[in-house]
C-alpha cells in the first residue's frame, strides 16, 4: 500500500528556519528508508506566505494570496511510502528526527478501491495517466 505522510508546518515564516543538525538527521532518516524500499518521493514546501488557495463554491473561484493562519492546516512538507500497512508506516515515522509537531498519515487510494460511480473506463484512464507520469521521470 502507498501512503502519503503529511509533515505540518507552523504558520511563522521563521519557524521553518531549521539547524543544519536537522537537516542532517532527517537526510540520514531519508537513507534508510531509501535503502528500505519504503520512500517512493519526498519533498519540503516553502511556507504558506508564497502559496495561493483557490477556493471553490458551484463555478465560482477565488484566489486567496498566503500566507495562511491556520497552523493545522499547514504542510511543510510530504513523503509517499510504500508500507505493507499504516501500522508499517507508523512505526517508520515513529523514527524520523521530530522533536515536535504532528505528522499525519494518509493511505493513498487505488483505483480499485474507489467508489462505485468510478467507472472501469475511468480506472483505465487513470492507469493510462499513471502510465504516462511515469515514463517522463528519468
């Protein structure tokens, strides 16, 4: 199973400015679940201030400029895994550098396990979509 494990971020720009010491734990973190077979992508978010929402209501957008208040909604940054279970995936997490803050783990949908109205020709659409991605990455 494929998870998506969301880093939270604090809404204070300068909170995201982190010591090297840090870095250097989360990239030797980053290793071993390399070497594992567990990290499949990875990657930090700048912070919210030079992010943008769209927010959506019927056929009406609004863009709305960051930075965003809301420390809980924040990411920082995210990794997918790939875990035989969450419970997997909680353990490798349990070993990550974090001193502080909350990371959330979401398992990642696949297309058969979408609901009903996911037709069989839209399951191939997105097999065709993952096939496509896929052949671009080097």
């Amino acid at each position: 199973m494929r998870v998506l494990v969301l880093v939270k971020g604090d809404p204070d720009p300068d909170a995201n400015s982190l010591p090297t010491e840090f870095f250097a734990a989360m990239n030797r973190f980053n290793d071993e679940i390399t070497k594992a077979g567990v990290m499949l992508a990875a990657d930090g978010l700048f912070p919210s201030e030079k992010g943008k929402r769209v927010q959506f209501d019927g056929k009406e957008r609004t863009v709305i400029d960051g930075p965003f208040a809301e420390a809980k909604e924040l990411v920082s940054g995210y990794w997918i895994w790939q875990v035989r279970s969450i419970d997997e995936a909680v353990e490798w997490l349990k070993r990550a550098p974090f001193e502080g803050g909350t990371v959330e783990i979401r398992p990642i949908a696949e297309p058969d396990e979408y609901p009903a109205g996911f037709t069989d020709e839209l399951k191939k659409q997105v097999e065709r979509q993952r096939a496509e991605i896929a052949a671009r990455q080097p």
